[in-house]
C-alpha cells in the first residue's frame, strides 16, 4: 500500500502532520490548560443535566436494547429527519455525517498524540493511512459546511413559518411571545460550526503554502483537495512561507479555542441535542399516543401541575427538542388558530425545567408549577386545543412524545375541575349513563329496531363476532344508518354476530384522553367484566376511538381481545368473496384517515383496498394516511364548542376535499369524523358538491342491500343529506 502511494525514496513517517510543530512551551501549556477547563466545564453541564432528569419523577424504561437499535437505524438513514423536508433531511445528513466524521478523525489524533505514543509508543497517523484519513476529512468537511450554508439560507431567505417562534398562546405584549434569544441560540449555533469547518480548510491550506518547500507536505497536497485549492489561493495573493507560518499560529489558536468553547457549552445550548436526541429516539415508546401511561389513583395528587410532575424522561425530550417546528406545522390546532403550538408547549417545559431544576438547591413550590399564566408556564387553554390526534409525535424527528405530556396535565386539570362546563356534562353523563350524550341507557339499541331482523344478545348466547358498536354508531341519527348498514352487510355475508345491548358502556378512549383516569379506569373495567361474561371469538368496531382503547390499553386491565375495525373485516370480506357486489360505484372519490385507525394503528390500506374493489376512482387528498388531518373531534373536543371566530380543523379538512375536481364522495370511516364533516360540508358551502359517506354505505350500495331494506332501513339515496342535527351542534 505504501509503496503506490508514498512517492519513491520518501519515508512513510514523515508524511504526516505534526501538531504542534514550532510552537514554544508556554503556548503548549497554554493550549492544554485551555483544554482541560472545557472539558470541565463540559463535564460539570453534563452533571447538572443528569441532576435535573433525576428530580423528575421516576420511570422503569422497558426495550431499550431494541430502542436503540431502532435509533442507529434512525440516524444511519435519515429517515425521520427526511419525512416531508427531504431537502432539510438530506443536508441535515451532511452536516451529521460531516461532524462524526470529523469528531472522529479528532479523537483519532488525540488517542495517538495524546495517549498511545507517550504511553507505548505506538504511532499509526503518517503514510497511507493519514493520506486516506485526510482525503475523507477534507470531503467531510466539505459536505458539513454545505449543509451548514443550506441551513443557513433556509432561515434567512426561505423564511419558512415554522421557524418562526412568535407563539400563538401569547400576546405581543408578553415577555415571551417572540422568544427573540431562541433566533440569536440558531445563528450562534450555525456560525460557530460555519467557522470550524471554514477555519479548518483555511488552517489546512496555511499549513500547505508554510511547508512548500517540503516534499513530505506538497508532493500530497491533493490528499487534502479543498486545502489544496485555498493554498493556491494564498499564493496568488502573494503570501510566502513565512507569512503563512504566522497565519497558521493565528488560524490555529481561533481554531482550537472556538472547537473548545464549543465543546464546554454542549451542555448549556442547542448542542445539546446531539446527545439528547439520540437518547429520546433510544427511549421512544412503540406506542406513544395510542397507549398512554396509567395514573396512580392512590396517590395526593393526579397528573402533572408542576415541572417535578414529569418523569425524566419527559424532562430529556424537552431537551431533545431541535426547534425544526414540524409539529407545529402538522398540528390541526395551531393550523386552524387555536392557541396551541406543541412546540412551543415543549419548549416552555424545557424553560421552566432549566429555570429550575439545573440549579444546586431547588427552589420553592411555587416556582416549579407547570399550568399557569405566567412566563415558562403553559396555559390551560393551550392544553385544552389538543386533539390528541398524534400528528406532533407522528412527524417528530427526535422521538418527543407530545401527547402523553398534554394528557399528563389534563389529569391535573380535571383533577382541579378546571375545565368547560359542556365537557364537564360529558363526563358526568358518562359516568351516569355509560354513554356521552347522556341517553338513557335502554335507547342504545333503538337503532335496532328498523332492521328486518334481530341481532343478537352476546350477553345470553355465543357469537363468532362481538360488535362494540360505540356511543356515536348507536345514538348519532346520522350515524345510526351507518350501523343499519353494517348489521345488513354482517347477516348478508353469513356472520354470526351480536352486540352487548345495554350493557355496553363508553370505551374511554376520549374520556382517558381529556385526563378523566379514574373514570376512564372504571369504564375499561365495567366493560371488560362485560366482555368476560360473553362467549365470543373475537371484536369488531365501527369506531377507530373503540378500536384503539379495546386494542392498546384494555390489556392493561387484562382485557386482552381479537380486534378489529370494522373497515379491515370488510376488505377481507371481499376479497374472499364473503361480501358479493351487485354493481360498481364508479365515482370520483376521496378518502380521509381517522387518527385513531390510521395514524395512531397504521390501518392505512384496508379501506383503500376496499373503496377500489368498489369500482370507486380514488383521488387521495393532499394530506393522507400519516399526515392525515384531523376531523378536530379527538381528544375530547367533540364536547367542547369550538370559538365560532376560528376554522374548525373539520372546514379546513373539508375544504382541502372540496379542492379534488369532480369530488363526488368524502368517504370516512368514523362516527367521530362522519359527525364534524356533516356540518362542516354544510357550514363550508359544499352541502350540494359532494356527499359525505362511510366506507360501510358505499358497500351496502354496491350490494343494493338498501333497495332490498326499503327507505325505513336506513339506506340514504344519493346526495340525501341527513335530516337529524348532529349531536356535536345540539352541544352534546
């Protein structure tokens, strides 16, 4: 190797770098003086980051071997980072490859110089080995300062506004309503890794055109092609040896103190999160929106009203935040002008966690609450936008887990009976009458009573199929044509199915969701006691809120069942031929993914399989499948009225529909979203463009089940609009 690649009669030892070559021993001393203050300084950060996770709350973390592998796989291809900003992703991988790169060559440096040849002697950077090392660098350094410069560029020029801070749950007249130090934080962060890969090349060169005269150095000089490009830049301005040996010692020192100050701040600035990061990615939950952690009932105190309320884990993803605002951008609520930012809502809590818990001693009680109106606290307003719909923690590049957070600080909210009055009367109707619209419980089966034929009590016999039909799917008059058309569809296809009559109460998804544990916790038990008494194979739902708590978080309570959404049972219906059509839609159609179905259980591609099998034409909206936008009835919200000033996530969803030319059918798969695009059709001017349909009325048609059942069944004609006001605008 050394012979085609060192020149002929040149020692390989001598083609090297030499460090600290004519430098005096005061300014070695200096330099390692230097050195050792940031590394302790470093190191003390280090320790007070440790320190303040460690006044969290304390938390057993399950799977990390396999989180960690999920996070090397993570940063190895970029994925999470080139999610909907693949230009931001791939110079994001520039500037990540670059800097491991060189932090790499670094310590490889310092192991040799530093401590294998004083302590053995045993030296490997000279010949082709550092000739090798030095062309990797150079184009390491060079990717990092291009993905730098993009950055660079993207913040100024691009203006993008999610980079912009100014906070929607606060006035211009608030102290922290621009966050004006957050925009000097980026650009110091970026100018400083700017002049360490700038200053490096310019260091290279000098070195280059001081040593000239010495084959070893120039005879390789393409070995560091961008140093060597500068170098004959130097020369043609006129600079001679000796000039370039005092710009070396200059370049260097502005080189190595600006590398070391930035090591020491790592701990105390934006850098930090190329530790943190990676540790939240490590320590993600395979399930973070559909499977939310239990409260402890026992305990003073439910939910999380002060920053020691969250665990350390908590503590670190608010640490591991970047700024990159893709949350903010997905979020349904910021987009439609409520006062709710998840990052801004992250950041807070990393304010007031660093305001408080980085210090030696702790500070009194009331410096450390979380919900408030003042600075670093996050507003109850703010809490009460959420949707829970997950699309912060879907398209969260580093792992953050926004919506346990949100639900952690409902808990202490409700706990406090800090909420809407309509929201209140929802819960209490809940725990009166196991259903949110507070109908007696013997009309949950009225629907029933217009089919031809009697569906089972899985109470008193055996079923293959249980049906939790769910709250909306039993007293929603729109939606109770939709649970008509399922019962029609299951006894056409040979199913032996039945329902639990009264007996059934509220999942609890939404009422787990608004922060209501205890009631959520009685609701799962009463059901699963239900459940226990019952002969069945296995669940079907309408409902992805059912289908979500039933699948996620009944095994909690050792309810562990087969489940399934009704929309996956119908495509494997068809494609086996269990479902026979009679006739093909051929409309122009699109198709919006429930959170709860699609984003938060990956059920993406049944109903899709299923509305092509129809014969439909599907057009896919501009958000789909994991970037679906929410209906805005998740997390509660359906029982709380919406300021009649704002858009409704719902109009803004129905509008991005409306924009498909030759939109014949919105299909939906949820009682939830059927209810808020009804009257958001209307209330947008689209009643007369085009219907809003279940995926399950679509096959009825197609199986003419309608026309056998008569008008009385429930079978809607085309473009008939519901007759009944929804739930959802009677304020139920």
């Amino acid at each position: 190797m050394e012979t085609t690649v060192i020149e002929a009669g040149q020692n390989p030892e001598q083609v090297t770098r030499i460090l600290f070559q004519d430098f005096p021993a005061w300014m070695l001393v200096s330099f390692y003086v230097v050195a050792f203050c940031a590394i302790a300084v470093f190191l003390y950060g280090c320790y007070a980051q440790v320190r303040k996770y460690a006044r969290g709350r304390s938390l057993s973390k399950d799977g990390l071997w396999s989180g960690i592998k999920r996070m090397i796989e993570a940063l190895l291809t970029h994925r999470t980072l080139r999610r909907r900003d693949a230009e931001a992703g791939r110079n994001h991988a520039l500037i990540f490859f670059g800097f491991v790169l060189l932090f790499i060559g670094t310590s490889t440096i310092t192991l040799e110089y530093d401590i294998l040849e004083p302590l053995t002697g045993l030296k490997f950077w000279y010949g082709s080995f550092y000739l090798w090392f030095s062309l990797i660098l150079d184009i390491a350094g060079t990717g990092f300062v291009i993905g730098l410069l993009y950055m660079m560029y993207r913040r100024k020029w691009l203006a993008l506004p999610k980079l912009d801070y100014r906070r929607p749950d606060r006035d211009p007249s608030d102290p922290d309503y621009a966050r004006d130090w957050y925009r000097l934080e980026d650009w110091l962060f970026l100018w400083a890794l700017v002049l360490l890969g700038v200053t490096g090349f310019l260091l290279e060169a000098a070195r280059l055109v001081w040593l000239q005269n010495d084959p070893t150095v120039w005879d390789y000089r393409w070995w560091s092609p961008v140093g060597a490009i500068v170098a004959y830049g130097y020369k043609a301005v006129g600079l001679t040896s000796a000039g370039a040996g005092d710009l070396r010692i200059g370049l260097w020192w502005f080189h190595g103190l600006l590398a070391l100050t930035f090591i020491a701040v790592i701990p105390y600035t934006k850098a930090k999160h190329i530790v943190t990061a990676m540790a939240s990615l490590a320590l993600r939950d395979a399930k973070p929106a559909a499977h939310l952690p239990d409260a402890d009932l026992t305990a003073k105190k439910v939910g999380a009203d002060s920053i020691t309320d969250f665990t350390w884990k908590q503590l670190l993803n608010f640490d591991a935040c970047t700024k990159c605002g893709r949350c903010h951008e997905a979020c349904p609520a910021n987009a439609t002008g409520f006062p709710l930012s998840p990052r801004d809502l992250i950041l807070t809590l990393r304010e007031l966690s660093n305001a408080t818990l980085e210090g030696i001693s702790m500070p009194p009680q009331d410096r450390l609450a979380a919900i408030g109106d003042g600075v670093n606290q996050v507003r109850p307003e703010t809490l009460w936008s959420c949707r829970t719909c997950a699309a912060c923690v879907e398209i969260c590049p580093v792992g953050i887990e926004h919506v346990p957070v949100i639900v952690e600080m409902r808990r202490a909210l409700v706990d406090a009976s800090e909420m809407e009055p309509s929201l209140q009367k929802a819960l209490q109707n809940i725990h009166n009458k196991g259903n949110s619209l507070g109908e007696n419980k013997r009309k949950r089966t009225a629907w029933t009573k217009k089919l031809d034929f009697e569906i089972k009590d899985a109470r008193k016999e055996a079923v293959d199929v249980l049906w939790f039909v769910g709250d909306f799917a039993s007293f929603d008059p729109r939606y109770q044509r939709v649970s008509q058309a399922f019962a029609r569809i299951l006894r056409h296809a040979g199913v032996d199915f039945g329902i639990l009559y009264e007996a059934e109460m509220n999942a609890g998804n939404d009422v787990r969701r608004v922060g209501e544990e205890g009631l959520f916790q009685h609701l799962a038990e009463s059901n699963i006691e239900t459940l226990q008494e019952c002969d069945f194979k296995r669940i079907v739902t309408t409902d992805p809120h059912s289908y979500n708590t039933i699948r996620n978080e009944y095994p909690d309570f050792e309810g562990v069942y087969e489940i399934e959404h009704a929309s996956a049972m119908i495509q494997r219906m068809l494609a086996n031929g269990q479902i026979a059509l009679k006739k093909k839609l051929g409309s122009r159609v699109t198709y919006h993914d429930p959170c709860h179905l699609g984003r938060l259980n990956k059920g993406f591609d049944p109903p899709r399989e299923s509305i092509r099998m129809l014969g439909a034409d599907l057009v896919e909206m501009e958000r789909s499948r994991d970037n679906s936008f929410c209906c805005g009835a998740g997390g509660g919200r359906i029982w709380i009225p919406d300021p009649t000033d704002k858009e409704k996530p719902s109009e803004n969803r129905v509008r991005e529909a409306a924009r498909i030319d030759g939109l014949e059918v919105l299909v939906v798969n949820c009682p939830k979203c059927m209810n808020m695009f009804e009257d958001a059709r209307k209330s947008t001017g689209n009643e007369d463009n085009f219907r809003v349909m279940e995926l399950i009325e679509l096959v009825e048609e197609c199986m003419a089940l309608g026309d056998e059942a008569g008008p009385d069944a429930g079978g809607a004609p085309a473009g008939a609009s519901p007759g009944d006001a929804s739930p959802a605008a009677q304020g139920a």
